[in-house]
C-alpha cells in the first residue's frame, strides 16, 4: 500500500492550489474588528492562525480533520481484539484528511517502532537528571538534545531549496514522535523504578510499546487507555499554548525537535497540560480532608474554600469550550466500561454533579464545565500509573502528533515567519485619544 510520504507528496500540489484559490477569492476580507480588549485580553478569539488538523467548536467540542471523538472510535482501524482507535490512524488523519486502512495504519506502527530507539548520549543525559528535576523539564531536555539529528537542520544547513523543505521535516516529525515513548519511559523508569528499560517490540503498535517502556503492557485495558489517552490529547486547533507554540518556532525555521521542546515548555504550565496533574492532587488533597465517601455538602465546602482561597478549580473551565469537553466524556464512558465501581472515578463523578454550578454562582469562570484533565488522572492512578507529577508527559507524548502534523504543512505550504504586531499602552492610549 501506499506510505504516509507517498501519499502526502501527490497531496501537497494539489492543498498550494487550494490555498492559492481561496487567497485570490477571499484573501482581501475581513474577519472583523480587534478590540484592544482582546489585545490586553490573551487575544481571545482572535482570527491569527492557519490549522488543518483540527478545529475546536466552544459548543461541540473538538474535530479532527471534520470528525468528532466519537466518528474517530468508529471509522479508524483498532488493534487486535481493541476497540479503541490506533493512534497511528489518528496521525495519518491529521496530515492527510483521509481515514488510512489497516495495512497503512500497521505500516506507521512498524515504522515508528523502527525509529524508536533514542541516541546513547540522549539516554545518558536523561539519566543524569536528579529525580528532583520535574519529568517534564527532562521531557524537554531530551526532545532538544534530538536536534542533535535533525533531518532538517542539515539539509538547511546544505543549502536546501524551500520547496523542499517538507521531506527532511516530514523525516523529523517521524523520528520525534517514534522516539518519544523511550524517553518518556526512561524518564518513569529513572524517577520512581529502577532505571532498566524493556527493548522495543518491533511487531507490537505505538501504544503496546509505551505501555510496555512504562511497564504496564501486562494489562490490555491500559493499553486501550493510552490508544484513547494518544487519541484525544493529540491536537485541540492552533491557538493553545502547546501547539501555537511549537507552530511558532517553527516558523523560525527552527528544525521539529527544537519546535515540540518549546511547546512542552507550554505544556508545563499549570493552566496548560500541567491541569492533569494539579487535578489529582486536588483531589487527593479532598479527599485526605473529607475522607472515602464524602457528602456533596463536603464537595461544595471543598471547592467553595478552593475557590475563597484565590485558586482555580484545575480540571474546570476553558479558553474556547464553552461545554462539557467531549475528551472529558470520552474518559468518562471509558471508566464507565472499564472501572464504574472504582471509588476515585466516583469521587470524580460526585465533582463532575457539584463544580458547576458553584463555577456558576462564583460568576467568574465562563465555562463551569470540566475539561479533558479533569478525569485523566483517575484513569491513569486505577491501572496504577500514580506518579502524578508524570502525568503532563503523557500528554506531550501524545500533543507531539497535532504539531508535528501542522509543521509538515506548514513547511510544505511555505508558511512565512510568525511576526504580529505589538503595542505599549502609551502607544494605544494615543492612538485612541479623541476617537
Ligand atoms: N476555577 C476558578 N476560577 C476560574 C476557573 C476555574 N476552573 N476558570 C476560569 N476562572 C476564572 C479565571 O481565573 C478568571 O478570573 P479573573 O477574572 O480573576 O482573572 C475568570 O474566571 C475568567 O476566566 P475565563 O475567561 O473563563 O477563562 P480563561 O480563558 O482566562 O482561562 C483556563 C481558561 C483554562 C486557563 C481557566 O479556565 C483555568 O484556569 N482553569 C483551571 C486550570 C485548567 O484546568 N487548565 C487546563 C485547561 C485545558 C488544557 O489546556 N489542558
């Protein structure tokens, strides 16, 4: 069958016609107004970025290439006796816009298994790294070190034509996704085991392996977890801090590895990717002050003394969704499959019922509703993966495939340097002045 590159080459002339068609019909018209509010406001809804992968609808949700979370668990090739989507699938969807079939989807999983193994001083600078150091700033180090190889960074250092840019960067993001479950396991393995690491299996998927690196490949329901976890972490459109960051970086010409290690450094933050992990410990926090089977007036002191306290409930709330989050419901019927009797999944469940409205009554908040790091962390601590501070790398395992999938059309289209434009508030206080 026909491989991702193959394919991606006869899709290229025909996507620079398409962008050059709707630039000459609608490249004069206007969006809309800016307001200086949204200037000083973090730039909320303001039209900035070209994304193809994915486009986020503050009712609905997320869509990959058009398709919902949903769509996806049913139209993409699954493993074996799986019933949750292959990641690999997922990737070939958000470069090509096209559903791959199995024999493409098992192609991918062979060749990023090919392409896992990391380089030696890679593997030695991670173990260096004091157990201290959070996982994620290590994840960041070691996706940094790999430009090291980069693909891209040579053939632009020998004088590459621009026009071909998108193979030795279609190279890279290959290598960096296929790479990305040894370092994270080796990060686990050197912070809370001992260290020693499994060998790959060529013959297994994308997720068998990462499971299998972080030691949990004994048990299937895990290795469904982390296809579904791969799944709906991958993209969420281009404005959140992860994937507009790499997108950003990327357009200095700055090769994938480079790209994707300052989006981690985005992903690190709190109100980002981190949200995984500073939910659980909320809970657990809860939980350690109202006990096992609190009553919903506990859940309600609880988040209203959060709330009091000047800190945000984690898990809640959205800069674009404006409704529950469908990665959230797609978590959530996996517990209902997988672990409905589990108590921290029904603690989660009791929250789900009472944050809310409180977020409601507060009257700050403009979406009350959990997003997809609300439940994650319940699913990950049932299969016995409770390192919370760990958590955040799964998700930058898994947002690796969004971004890459942009920066190969965006090199492959000639997207231009990313330079908006700025103000003081001297200089907008006069330009206003009078009008
Ligand atoms: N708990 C308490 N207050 C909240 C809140 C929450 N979960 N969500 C929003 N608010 C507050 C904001 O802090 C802000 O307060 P301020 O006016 O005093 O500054 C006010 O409500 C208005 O904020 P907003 O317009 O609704 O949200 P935003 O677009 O500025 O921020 C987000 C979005 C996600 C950062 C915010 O909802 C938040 O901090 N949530 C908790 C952290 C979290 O779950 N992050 C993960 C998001 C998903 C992801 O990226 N992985």
């Amino acid at each position: 069958p026909q491989s991702l590159k193959e394919r991606l080459a006869e899709l290229i002339p025909k996507e620079k016609e398409n962008v050059k068609a709707i630039r000459a019909e609608h490249g004069a018209k206007a969006f809309g107004q800016v307001t200086v509010d949204q200037v000083y406001g973090g730039m909320r809804g303001l039209p900035a970025l070209i994304w193809d992968g994915s486009v986020l609808d503050a009712n609905e949700g997320i869509r990959f290439r058009g398709k919902t979370i949903p769509e996806c668990q049913e139209l993409l090739p699954k493993a074996e006796g799986g019933t949750e989507p292959l990641p690999e699938a997922l990737f070939w969807l958000l470069v090509t816009g096209e559903v791959p079939t199995p024999e493409q989807t098992q192609a991918i999983s062979a060749e990023w298994a090919a392409r896992a193994e990391i380089p030696k001083f890679v593997e030695e600078l991670i173990d260096r790294c004091p157990p201290t150091l959070h996982p994620m700033s290590q994840f960041s180090l070691a996706v940094t070190a790999l430009n090291h190889d980069s693909a891209f960074a040579k053939a632009y250092q020998n004088g590459i034509s621009k026009s071909e840019y998108w193979g030795p960067v279609y190279e890279d993001c290959m290598d960096l996704i296929a790479k990305l479950p040894a370092i994270a396991g080796r990060i686990y393995r050197n912070v809370y085991g001992d260290g020693k690491l499994p060998a790959i299996d060529p013959t297994k998927d994308y997720s068998w392996n990462l499971a299998h690196l972080l030691g949990f490949a004994d048990k299937e329901a895990f290795i469904e977890l982390m296809r579904l976890y791969i799944v709906i972490h991958s993209d969420h459109e281009g404005g959140n801090v992860s994937a507009h960051t790499g997108k950003l970086v990327g357009s200095a010409l700055s090769d994938p590895f480079l790209s994707y290690a300052a989006a981690l450094n985005g992903l690190a933050g709190p109100l980002h990717g981190l949200a995984n992990q500073e939910v659980l410990l909320w809970v657990m926090k809860m939980r350690a002050q109202v006990g096992e089977d609190p009553s919903d007036e506990d859940i309600k002191n609880y988040v209203w003394a959060t709330l009091k306290s000047g800190q945000v409930i984690p898990g809640y709330g959205h800069a674009v969704l404006r409704k529950t989050d469908p990665r959230y419901m797609a978590q959530r019927a996996f517990a209902l499959k997988h672990l409905p009797d589990d108590p921290l999944f029904k603690l989660v469940g009791q929250i789900y019922n009472i944050a809310p409205g409180i977020l409601l009554e507060a009257g700050k908040a403009k979406n009350p509703w959990p997003n997809v790091d609300a439940h994650s962390g319940v699913l990950l601590t049932y299969y016995g993966l409770d390192q919370m501070q760990f958590y955040t790398v799964l998700f930058g395992v898994s947002r690796a495939f969004g971004v890459a999938a942009q920066l190969i059309w965006d090199r492959a289209l000639g997207a231009p340097l990313e330079r908006p434009k700025s103000y003081s508030s001297e200089a907008i206080k006069k330009m206003f002045a009078n009008k």
